[in-house]
C-alpha cells in the first residue's frame, strides 16, 4: 500500500489494517520457524508497510493535537496586553 492511499484512509480503517498486518506478521514468523516459509522477504514488506502506517497514525495525531490546542489569539498580543494593562 501506497504512502498516498495509506493517508486516505480514517483513523479506524489504518488501525484496522494495522491489526491485520501483525496477525499475518505473526503467522509468517510461525511458518518461518517451522521451514514453510518460501519467501521470507514478506516478512521485511510487512513490516515496513506497518511502519508507514504507523508513521500516518502520528501525524494524524499531532495534526488533531495541534489544531485543537491552538489558541484564538497569538501569544505575542496577549503579552503587549498584559504589559499595557500594568503600566
């Protein structure tokens, strides 16, 4: 899955793939220990596409963290006010 596509999606359905991924990680692993495994190079593409998605998880958090902490009125204003109701 694209970078693109993974940024498309909610934060449920990411989530819900990220799940998905580390179940089909852990059958690999399984498969891999007991020599079934044909292609081991899976492993390392799984573990990069949860990597990614978990990437996206945090920006999206952040950006949801951000904008709903920012205040209404820049810092630098409220300063100056406060200096000037002092005076």
């Amino acid at each position: 899955m694209d970078i693109k596509e993974i940024r498309d999606l909610s934060l449920a359905e990411i989530a819900a793939r990220k799940h998905q991924l580390r179940e089909e990680t852990f059958h690999l692993r399984i498969q891999q220990q007991s020599g079934q495994l044909e292609n081991s190079s899976t492993l390392r593409t799984i573990r990069r596409e949860i990597a990614r998605l978990e990437t996206v998880l945090t920006e999206k958090n952040k950006a949801g963290a951000a904008s709903a902490s920012e205040p209404t009125a820049p810092k630098k204003a409220a300063k100056s006010s406060a200096k000037k109701a002092a005076k």
